[in-house]
C-alpha cells in the first residue's frame, strides 16, 4: 500500500473513532450500518478500518448485537494525555497571547480555599506593575478570579471583611453577583480588592467540568475604565475557554 494510501486509511479509521466517540452516548452502541452511511463508506470498509482500532483496544465490538462502542485503551490515553497536563504550561500560550491582547497584566490562579493562590502572571513591561506576586494568596471573596470561581461552587455565602468600600459583603447581594457572573461567563473586581484596581476574571474548567482556576486581566482604573470592563470580559472568558479545552472540558 503506497504512502498516500496509508494516510487516507488513517484519516478514514480516524473518522470512525471520532464518531463513536461524538456518539458515546447511544445506548447500546452504533451499527455497522450506521458507521458505513456516517463515515460515508461501504460497511466491508468500515470493517478493514476497525481492525486495528479494535486490536488497539479503541474500539470494541459487541459480540451479539455487533455494534461498537469506545474500548478502554480511549480512558487509558485520556488518563495519560491528563497526567501529562500542568496548567501553568497549559495555560502559557493563551495567557501571553491574552496580555499582548490587552496590554494589560495577566493572571493565573488556583483555588485553595478559603483563598485564590497565584501561580503565574504576565506583565506588560511598559505600565505600572501590580503589586501581586507568584505564589501569595487573594481573597476570593472581592478579587475577579476568586468571584470567578466562587460563581460555580455550593456555598455561596459570603462573610468575609471588608478591603475597600466598594467590597460587597451583603450576601443576598452577593448571591446575586455570582449568579451574574454565570450568566456572562466573567467576573469584575470594581475596585473591591484594591481601591485603584480594576479585574476581569473568568473560570477555568477540567475534563470533570469542574473549576480548576481562573484567569484575569488587571490594570489601574485609570487603564481599565468601566466601559472597558465590557470589552475585556469576552475576551478574558474566551481565553478561559480556550485553556479549558486544553485541559479536556467537554463543553467548553
């Protein structure tokens, strides 16, 4: 079999597996004649292209009703592809790609509660620096990515004290903020966590779609005015989004 041949068969057996996997749902599987008409080829076709998929353990085909379902080595590459993953490096790309964007300084958190602890930041060199640093520890409380993950966890209570006058410390307000944020995919810290400081936020989700960490833009309010907020925030969840997607959300 020539080259050209052996890459077009890939790409076709590909196109099988991506199938199955898009239809994982489908009770019982899907049929040999479903797979012929999806993938557009002839049923003795998709049996040559499963082959090897089934012997890679890709696959598997019901001894009974024939149909195919995801075999198990599709877990044990997932599992390998996550154990590989480190956000840091995961997120570096969109990070840097969000800061050139904005011009603005970016960060990264976790979750730890009761804070947001920061493991990376990017920096434009040209404005004032911010004062947070790798490894310190935010409220989540009044800071856009710590809101930003507080919007997707049960306890949304909030008692926590107040570091500006614009800090929201009233938890039926409260309450409502985060389910603002779910709406529009964004967090804003409006001078709550430090008076000169505006943030756009958004969360950062795992293969379990459960948040993992946020990512936010910060700059002095001078730089970031509140109609900039509007601006910032699609492209700040886009960029969340993205880096979720890298860590294998499903629906983001």
């Amino acid at each position: 079999m020539s080259e050209r041949n052996q890459s077009a068969s890939l790409r076709r057996a590909l196109t099988v597996l991506e199938h199955v996997r898009d239809h994982a749902e489908h009770e019982g599987g899907l049929t040999l004649t479903q797979l012929a008409e999806a993938v557009g080829v002839s049923k003795s076709t998709v049996l040559r292209l499963t082959v090897p998929l089934i012997e890679a353990r890709l696959l598997e085909r019901d001894r009974k009703s024939g149909a195919y379902r995801l075999g198990h080595g599709t877990l044990q590459l997932g599992q390998a592809y996550l154990a590989t993953l480190d956000l840091r490096s995961v997120a570096a790309e969109e990070s840097h790609r969000l800061m050139s964007e904005v011009r603005e300084t970016v960060h990264l958190v976790v979750y730890d509660p009761p804070h947001v602890v920061y493991i990376d930041k990017v920096e434009n060199e040209t404005n004032v620096r911010m004062a947070s640093r790798i490894g310190s520890r935010g409220p989540v409380h009044c800071t856009a990515v710590g809101k930003a993950i507080l919007a997707w966890q049960p306890d949304e209570a909030v008692d926590e004290p107040e570091l500006t006058r614009h800090t929201i410390t009233d938890p039926r307000r409260f309450r409502a903020e985060l389910a603002a944020i779910r709406r529009r995919g964004y967090a804003v810290d409006d001078r709550e966590n430090e008076p000169e400081v505006r943030c756009v936020g958004a969360p950062i989700f795992n293969h379990n779609d459960a948040v993992v960490a946020a990512i936010s833009v910060s700059g002095l309010t001078s730089r970031v005015p509140a109609a900039r907020v509007r601006e910032l925030g699609p492209l700040v969840a886009g960029a969340a989004a993205r880096i979720s997607r890298k860590l294998g959300s499903p629906s983001r």
